[in-house]
C-alpha cells in the first residue's frame, strides 16, 4: 500500500449515495472506488452507524441498501469500541479541541494504523500526531501518495 491505509469518514460514505449533490457524490465514489483498488480502506462502527441512521433517515435510501451497504463496508475491518479508543478520543478533546465524535473518528483511526483521515469534517491538511487530514472534495484520489502532496495545515502533535 503505497500511501498508507485511509480512514473513511461517514461523509464519504454518505456522499456516495447522495442523490442532491451529483459533484460530491461523484468525487465520493471516485474514493470509495479507489480505496477499494488499493485496499487501504478503513473505518469504525461509529462511522457505520452514522452511515445507515443518516442514510436511512434523512437521504431516503432504502433500508435494504442502506444495509447491504453497511455488510459491504464492514469488509474494511472496522474498528471497535474500547477504553484504550475512548482514552485516545479524550486525548484528541483536550489536545485539538474536538467534539467528542471527531474524537473518536480520529482515535479509530490511529487504532488502525492509519495515516490518513479522509474527511471533509475536519481541516483539510491538519496532520494529528501522524494522521494527516485529506478533502476528498479538494484532493485527487492517490495524489497523497505521491511526492507532489504537500499538506499546508499545522501540525497537532
């Protein structure tokens, strides 16, 4: 894996099936499409919950997609739910102040391994102790891999 495993944000996901948006959701599923490629996707259960309630809910998309969805993206090896990710989720609260959700999005991510967070929640280019923020809305699918990207946000270390 050439740039290192990519941690998905709901978002993504989301935008992948946004009906309203044909510029985002087009972008979204060129990520999701090469995450799947290079097998560096990756994502928590929060993120799957997040997905299918919003999705579900507030997009209108069919229960049974919104599940099948949610049975094809567990294939990322989601992260769980432990005290080591909640102590990390404090961590990132206090050091970066956070909202408790991105807290945990990034705590998972760094349980992962992970080395970058894709996300549009979160500024674009903000590294957090080795995880490195990246726009999929702003940023290429694989560029981050490449010598060319240069991320221009302060580093939270």
């Amino acid at each position: 894996m050439p740039g290192g495993s990519c941690f998905a944000d709901t978002n993504v996901l989301l935008y992948s099936f946004d009906s309203r948006d044909a510029v985002k959701r087009e972008k979204a599923r060129e990520w999701i499409d090469y995450l799947w490629r290079t097998g560096e996707g990756r994502l928590s259960w929060q993120v799957l919950n997040e997905f299918y309630a919003n999705a579900s809910r507030k997009m209108s998309v069919p229960a049974a997609e919104a599940r099948e969805a949610v049975t094809i993206f567990s294939q990322w090896r989601p992260a769980g739910i432990s005290m080591a990710v909640f102590d990390r989720a404090w961590h990132w609260m206090d050091r970066a102040q956070l909202s408790w959700w991105d807290s945990l999005i990034l705590a998972s991510a760094e349980r992962l391994g992970c080395r970058w967070l894709v996300s549009e929640d979160f500024q674009s280019g903000r590294n957090y102790e080795g995880i490195t923020v990246i726009n999929p809305f702003e940023q290429t699918p694989g560029v981050h891999a490449s010598a060319e990207f240069k991320p221009g946000a302060p580093k939270v270390s």
